[in-house]
C-alpha cells in the first residue's frame, strides 16, 4: 500500500479541523510518522483520516497504526 506524507497542518486543512485538534489525535492515537525533515514531521495521511472517522462516527480508536491498517481493510467494498 501506497502511504501519503502529510503534514498536520496539511490534514487539518482537508479533515476541516482545527491544527491542535490533529496535532492531538497525531499525539495521542501514536499516529504513523514516515519522516521527519527538520522540524517538519509527515504522518500517514490514511492513519490520520481513520482517527478522525472513529472520533466522528463515536466508535474506538485503534490503538495502533497496525490495527488501523486492518480496520480499513475491513471497511473496503470487495471488488
């Protein structure tokens, strides 16, 4: 699978969320980082998606990156 670097402030713009508000889920759920350049941190933009659907909808969130992965594995239509 194929992982979009993000910025948080990159993610809040397109979640419509506020830039602390990410950068707490980012902290809180382990978020997958991919790199660092600098100061500059880029996440997985797909983990971060799936925080905030759980958030949204009231469900739990995943504990881990990996157990996110699996949890959008589940949600995908079959082909």
């Amino acid at each position: 699978m194929q992982r979009e670097p993000i910025t948080i402030a990159e993610a809040a713009e397109r979640l419509d969320k506020p830039e602390p508000l990410v950068r707490c889920w980012a902290s809180r759920y382990r978020g997958r980082r991919l790199l660092k350049v600098g100061k500059t941190v880029y996440y997985d933009w797909l983990d971060l998606c799936t925080i905030g659907r759980q958030i949204h909808i009231g469900q739990k969130v995943p504990p881990s990156p990996e157990e996110r992965d699996e949890l959008r594995a589940a949600l995908k239509p079959a082909a």
